[in-house]
C-alpha cells in the first residue's frame, strides 16, 4: 500500500511501526459553529483510509480532537454572554450530528482540549528544561524556534527565508520574543477568558501543544499517520514537529497526509463572499450521503469545487448504486432457483475482478475516485448478467460484494424507507409541540428521524415546510 508523504513529497509503502495496527492523529475541528463543508473534507477522506485500513485486517487506533478552547470560542461566548464551555459543548454535539449523517465513524478516541491541560503543562516544562522554550516577564512561553535544526522540512519552507520573512512581518507586542519565529506554547488570561493556573502564569495553552499533547498521551511518542487539511502544514504540523520531537526525542509522525482545498463555484469559500456553506445547510437539500459520495468522487489531494451541478450529478450517481443494490436484493429473495450454476459461479468469479480494482486503486494512495469508477463497473456487470431467471446465489453474491465495497467508502446502499406524507405531518406537528414545551431534545430527535428517512425539514415565517431529498 503506498501513500503520497507530505514530509518527503513522494508516495512511500506503508510500514506500520507496529505488525498489524495503525496509529492515526487527525487534526479536528474548532467547535465555536456549525461545520462547514471545507471540515467535512478530511473528516470524509481519513474516515475513509481508516475504514480501508480495517477491510485490509489491521486494528486502527484513530484519534480525532475537538479543539474547544480558542479565540473564535471565546468570541462567540461574549457575543451570546454565556461561558466558552456552552457554546464548545454546544457545537460539538451539533458536529457529531453532522457526522454521523456523513457516515463519519466516530473516533476511537476524541479527546478535548481543555481535558488534557496538565498533560500540556508537563510538556511545556520539559520543553523548558530541555532549552528548547523560554519564560518572559508577563508569563507567556514561547518555543525557540533556532534551537531546532530541522524546523521546516514538513512544509519545505528554507528556516532563512522564513526568519526573514518572519521579521517583515513582525508586529508591535511580539518583541518579547527571542527571535520573530519563536511560537506560543502558553498565553496570560485576559479579562473574563477561561484560564488554567500554571508555573509561569494564569493562562491558557497556546493552539499547537494541544495536538502534540493528545497524540502523545493516546497514541504514544511515535505515530503512524499524522493528518488534515493542507492548510494546517503551516505553521501548525510544522510546529507540532518541533514540539514533539524535541520533548520525546524521537521522529513524531513517520507519514504526513493532507487533502486539498475545497472551492465553492471555483471560488475560495469565506464568509465575506456570501459562499459559505455549512453541513446542515446542505443536509437541508441533500441526503448527506450525497456530499460523502461527492467527496470521494475526486483524489483527496485534488482541489476540489463544490457546486450545485456537482452536487445534482453526485446525487444521481449515488442513486444509480443504491438502485443497483435493491434490484440484486429484490432478485436474491423473489428467485425461484437458489443455487448458481457453473455459468453464474463464472460470473461471480469473473466479479472479484472489481474487487481487485477497487483495492489497487485505495492502495496507490487511496485513489477514491478510481475506487467508485471500480464500483461503477460491478453495477454495470449486475445490471447486465443478472436476470429474471438468475439464482438467489448469484444475486446474493454481488450484493454482497457491492456493499462491502461501498462500506469501505461509507456509503451505505441500503434504500431509505419510504415514509408517508401523513406520517410525516404528524411527525412534524409533534414536533411543533414539543418546541413549544421547550422540549428541544424531542423536537431535535424527530427532525433527525425524519433526515434519516430522506425527508428534509425547512422552518419559514409560513410554518414548517418539508420536501423528500
């Protein structure tokens, strides 16, 4: 299996460090709003090298924060006047949510920031002894940059280049610092911030330890696979290198992944164009299954633009798999002849040909979009060769194949059950009640059953309206 290493820039056979099991840190969200689909990305793709790793037998170990101590947090607790831990606790159940309707499985662990601060406090320390950090008047530590020779070979980026670059753009408040480059491992509190008490002052941790942190305290010193988006490899991993390596001593990641950007209508997503886009607001037109299939229906290091066509086209292509999979389903239980003959057990030999393309095209660095156009080649095989007449053996067989392919990708080819409209009504009136009771557990739960039955809910000045997706 070979995948494309950020650190060396060329694709390398996965060795594990240990026979059999994979040690996986990805970087997660900051929960201060819903996620948007530029999140969803790389919850997606590493959600998916984490189930193709498991199909191929090994035992992963997948960890995936929630970074819920911030700036955007804090702002965001100000401007609704409750504490940070609300709005984190808040947002973190909503990502969940979105989660699991893109088929996300969860984390085998997801730590929390704000629950490791003595593990970040310790780390910090020894970065202090060792001479690698440094304590100024205020309290705040700062990483010394210069004392680590290697800075900069995750994001190839010359340590002159960057020092002189680092100067240029040197702001007033950062001459305490050493040297322009020098990072935060600990800040002071500000007036009504959360805060830790620790050696140097009441404050906060800085972003970066906490990913060094809670890799090390669930995965170990040495990892396997360090992933997210490409916009972290700078300052973010590259920094979590140097805090890592310097504290353990040892290589911190032996692979570094990262997926391409995503663009909406071959623009930048951001709020100031009027282009962002958040999960639940595509799960309002679409089942979300429909944005995992669009995800993968391109190689994650590709760029990748987000547009309605896009999505519609995502849409019917995922339909054309699902429907493949009820009419095998429907043969497998109405045929009249249960086993295959010679003829059909050639065929069902003949179909491990798409299993094998499947697998080469995840293990030339999980090329997801060869992978579907495999999948695609077994639905045109079922719809052709299986008939009216075919066995149960033969039906079940490629049923069988065709989910297990489309498990490895999170997509689930089972149709959802049709729901009547007054069944929906009443689901929604009961709905409406419970908001009034200020029941907003209930009234959460119903609108979740009725997504799940591809049955989208829209709240408007007129009342509740409702389509099928």
């Amino acid at each position: 299996m070979k995948l494309f290493n950020t650190l060396t820039r060329r694709k390398e056979e996965f060795i594990p460090l240990e026979e059999g099991k994979v040690k996986m840190y990805v970087c997660g969200p900051t929960v201060y709003n819903l996620i948007h689909i530029g999140n969803a990305r790389p919850m997606i793709i590493f959600d998916t090298v984490r189930r193709y790793f498991e199909y191929k037998g090994y035992e992963v170990n997948y960890v995936s924060n929630f970074t819920d101590v911030d700036d955007k947090i804090i702002k965001k607790a100000i401007e609704e006047g409750v504490s940070a831990q609300e709005i984190s606790t808040r947002y973190i159940e909503e990502c969940k949510k979105d989660m699991a309707g893109m088929n996300v499985k969860p984390a085998t662990t997801h730590p929390l920031a704000t629950q490791e601060i003595d593990g970040m406090i310790d780390m910090i320390q020894t970065l202090i002894d060792k001479g690698y950090a440094y304590v100024v008047e205020d309290g705040t530590v700062y990483f010394r940059v210069k004392n680590f020779k290697e800075y900069g070979k995750l994001s190839h980026k010359n340590l002159d280049d960057l020092q002189s670059g680092f100067r240029a753009l040197q702001v007033s408040g950062e001459d305490q610092k050493e040297d322009p480059m020098d990072f935060v491992l600990w800040k002071p509190k500000k007036e009504g911030e959360p805060y830790w008490t620790s050696p140097w002052c009441d404050g906060r941790p800085g972003w970066h330890i906490e990913c060094s942190v809670m890799s090390k305290k669930y995965l170990g010193e040495e990892i396997d696979i360090h992933a997210g988006g490409e916009d972290l490899i700078f300052p973010h991993h590259e920094n979590e290198i140097a805090q890592s390596e310097c504290c353990n001593g040892k290589i911190f990641a032996r692979y570094w992944m990262h997926n391409a950007f995503l663009n909406i209508d071959n623009r930048k997503m951001s709020k100031s164009l009027g282009n962002f886009r958040t999960v639940r607001e595509i799960s309002e037109q679409y089942d979300l299954q429909v944005l995992r299939f669009f995800m993968l229906n391109a190689h994650y290091r590709s760029p990748l633009n987000f547009s309605a066509e896009l999505m519609e086209s995502s849409k019917n292509a995922l339909e054309r798999i699902v429907e493949a999979a009820s009419r095998l389903k429907d043969r497998k239980e109405a045929a009249a002849v249960k086993e295959a003959d010679e003829k059909e057990k050639g065929l069902l030999n003949e179909a491990q040909g798409y299993v094998t393309k499947f697998e080469e095209a995840m293990e030339d660095d999980f090329n997801t979009a060869d992978a579907l156009a495999a999948v695609f080649e077994l639905v045109k095989f079922a719809n052709t060769n299986v008939s009216e007449t075919s066995s149960a053996e033969l039906a079940a067989g490629l049923l069988e194949i065709l989910t297990r392919l489309c498990d490895v990708l999170g997509l689930t080819v089972e149709k959802k059950e049709d729901i009547l409209d007054k069944e929906i009504e009443d689901l929604i009136e009961e709905r409406q009640a419970a908001r009034k009771a200020k029941d907003f557990k209930r009234a959460d739960e119903i609108r979740d059953e009725l997504l799940a039955k591809g049955i989208i809910l829209k709240d408007t000045r007129e009342g509740v309206k409702w389509k099928r997706a």
